[in-house]
C-alpha cells in the first residue's frame, strides 16, 4: 500500500471570507449514547405542555445526536411522532441537518461572543440559532426571539446578547473566517486528506459541494438511489441467467437494481438486522427469488469458489463522498479509521476474487474519495494479482483513476464514488 500521495499537506492558504450564504459549514465532541428520549408528542388541541415547533423537533434531534444518535435514523422518527405540516417538518430537517454539518463554523461565530464557560444546553440553542442567522437566513427578529424562548431561563438575556451580535456580524458582510476548515465546517485531516489526493481547487470544490443538501433520486419501481450508486450497479453489468454475489449489499440498493437484470442476486451482509432490510426491500419490490437475503461475513464466504459469475464489493469505507447525506460522519469518522478500512477493504477483496468463475468478472466500488481506499487497490492488485484485467471503466461524467473511475459530488450531483472492475483470468 502506498499510503498518501504526498510526503505531506501543501501549506494551507488564508481563507478569504465569503458571503455567509456562500459558505458551508457544523459539531465538537460526541457523547457516548445514553438511552433514548421517548418521542415528541404530537402537537393536537387536547396536548398538553409546550408547543411543538419546527425549532423544538431540532433542538431534540441536536440533543440526541450529542448523546450518541445518528441524525439520519432519529430525526425521522421525531418527525413521524410531531404532528408538524409537511412545510414545518422541511424546515425542522433543514435546521437539524444545517446545524449538525456547520457545526464548526456555528461553534466559532458564538465563540467570538461567548465569554464565559457554556453548558451543553445553552451551546445547543446558540449553534441552532446561528445556523438560521448565517446560512439559513432566516430574518433576526425571528432566530433569536424564538431561541431565546426555549432558553433555560436564567440564559435568556445571555443567548439574546449572543445571537443579536451573531446577527449584527452576518449583516455587517462577509465573515472573516480564519481558515477554510473553519469555513467550510470541516475537521483539519479532512481538508487536508482531499487536499492532498485531489489538490487544493478540486478538494476545495468538493467540499464546498459536500455542504448541500443532497438530491433526492427516485427509480422507476419507487426507491430512493443516488445516480452514482445506479450507475456503479449499471456497470456490473448483470445478465440474465448468471449468478451475482453483492458481498456487502444492505440495505440492499444495489442489490435490487440487479435484480430487474434477470441475473439471480444473492445480497449477502454480516449483520443480521442488515440482512432484513434487505429483506423488506426485495418484499416492497416485489424482487422475491430474484434477489436472496443471505447473512454472510465477506471475510469468510460460504460460497464455492468460482461460483459466480460476477462479484460486487462495494466495501465498508470512510464515506467521504457522502458527507452531504450523513453531515454527522465529518464528526465522528477520525484520520485513524482510514488506515483501519484500507486493511478491512483489502481482506475483503482476497476474499471475494476467488468467488468469481474464470472469465467472470469482479467489482469493486466505495462511496470515498481518498487515494489510499481506491487507486491504492488498484495498483496491489496490478502488482500481487496479474490474473485480473481490468475492464473499459464508466465513461463521462466519471473521470480516469487508474485502472478504474472516479466520480466527484460536484461534477454531476451526485455522491462521491470510485469503481473498479476486472475479469478473472
């Protein structure tokens, strides 16, 4: 493996600030997970107690995803559970996962007017309320007196002061962020990382990319896929009557889309609460028999060698093309993890090449963007298994890497994704 493409990060230039709508963004530490809440209620005549608001589901949602939770998986159930219109629900998603993903920007911008010690609680409605300040743009008068109200009392004149000076440096014109990392809401190795494999224009692009809010893709049979992971699963290239293996295939998107093909699609995981959503998947799909949940470890298959004829390892990976839909992974993802998922993905692929009957063909895909979890693996496997040629890669809007393909978030819409595939010899 020949680690990062650089003996080390180029020297970071200054950030020039800009306009804070243009700029995007969010956490600090993550607690260990404490029992969950139960749910909001909903918000009826005959409910008694406080009024549920946009601004009180994300406050929840915040407070959970500090105790620990995912906001992709917590969020939705408040949502369900809060009575909220379909116009309050969007905007209590866009408050949630805004001020999860600019958290370190939020974090500075209070910093600059906090000038004691604060609790958890009190930080919580200050980053909420300067979200909406400085990207949400929602007028002052409502930010702050609606944060204010869900202040702890004896904190109401303090987070007024705060976010009032928030509001008077969001109209004062761009805010002289002292860093692009700060900036751009990012941890320091992240930047750096991209920085590094894509240099410096293209990885500030990135990222940059990766603070919207992500698309929302729709297949023909009514499920939500991202076009990079249709387009991976495209160039598998299944055909009817063959055998696929999807080594890693919860909950099971890729899986599903093979299985229109014709071709029988085992969709295996290691998990078994993985492997039944890849279950209700096949049922809502009507996909039964044409794809088969199996619980399977990738490190250790129960297959016969050679029999299938195509395997797809979409691997465990650092999820670095995905930011834009899991905001709270730039959190809890570190540097380390990279080196640890490299080793994880190499284990992965000597397992599953020797699945593949001659003449079939393997791919491996991952929703990265670094160098060590793609081209890295190709050049081993040119080197340490000459029995596999590389096939034609996907062509425009990916970009050449290697032997493979690289697809970058901002080149199409579309999540971060790097695919190679080769047929055994």
């Amino acid at each position: 493996m020949s680690g990062d493409r650089s003996s080390g990060s180029s020297p970071r230039r200054p950030f020039q600030g800009k306009p804070a709508d243009q700029v995007r963004r969010g956490p600090r530490d993550v607690k260990p997970v404490r029992p969950q809440r139960a749910p909001l209620p909903p918000r009826t005549a005959n409910t008694a107690g406080p009024r549920v608001t946009s601004r009180t589901v994300a406050l929840e949602a915040l407070r959970r995803v500090d105790d620990g939770a995912y906001v992709n998986l917590v969020l939705p159930k408040l949502l369900t559970a809060s009575g909220l219109d379909s116009r309050d629900k969007a905007l209590a998603t866009e408050l949630t996962y805004g001020t999860v993903r600019r958290r370190r920007a939020v974090d500075w911008l209070v910093n600059r007017h906090a000038d004691r010690d604060l609790d958890i609680e009190v930080r919580r409605i200050l980053h909420l309320g300067t979200y909406q300040l400085a990207f949400a743009r929602i007028p002052a008068h409502a930010a702050v007196s609606e944060m204010v109200d869900l202040a702890p009392g004896k904190a109401r004149g303090f987070c007024n002061a705060v976010l009032r000076r928030v509001a008077e440096d969001v109209a004062a014109g761009p805010i002289p962020w002292p860093d692009m990392a700060t900036a751009l809401s990012y941890p320091d190795w992240i930047v750096d990382r991209l920085t590094a494999d894509l240099g410096a224009e293209v990885a500030e692009d990135t990222l940059v990319h990766l603070d919207e809010a992500p698309v929302v893709n729709e297949r023909a049979d009514g499920y939500n896929q991202d076009l990079a992971s249709q387009w991976v699963a495209a160039h598998v290239g299944a055909q009817r009557g063959e055998r696929v293996l999807d080594v890693c295939a919860a909950p099971g998107g890729k899986s599903t889309y093979l299985g229109k093909s014709g071709a029988t699609i085992i969709a295996a995981d290691v998990r078994p609460h993985r492997v039944e959503l890849i279950a209700q998947n096949v049922r809502k799909l009507v996909l039964i028999g044409a794809v088969i949940p199996v619980l399977a470890d990738g490190l250790q298959p129960p297959f016969a060698p050679g029999s299938f004829d195509r395997v797809l390892l979409d691997a465990p990976c650092s999820g670095l093309g995905v930011l834009h839909r899991r905001p709270d992974a730039r959190w809890r993802i570190t540097a380390d993890d990279i080196d640890d998922l490299v080793l994880l993905q190499r284990k992965l692929i000597e397992a599953s090449i020797p699945l593949v009957r001659p003449g079939g063909v393997f791919i491996f895909s991952a929703c990265t963007l670094t160098l060590a979890e793609s081209l890295d693996h190709d050049e081993w496997l040119a080197r340490d298994h000459p029995e596999l040629e590389a096939t034609t890669p996907p062509g425009d809007p990916w970009e050449p890497l290697g032997r493979g393909a690289r697809l970058l978030p901002q080149t199409a819409g579309t999540d971060g994704m790097v695919v190679f595939s080769y047929r055994v010899g």
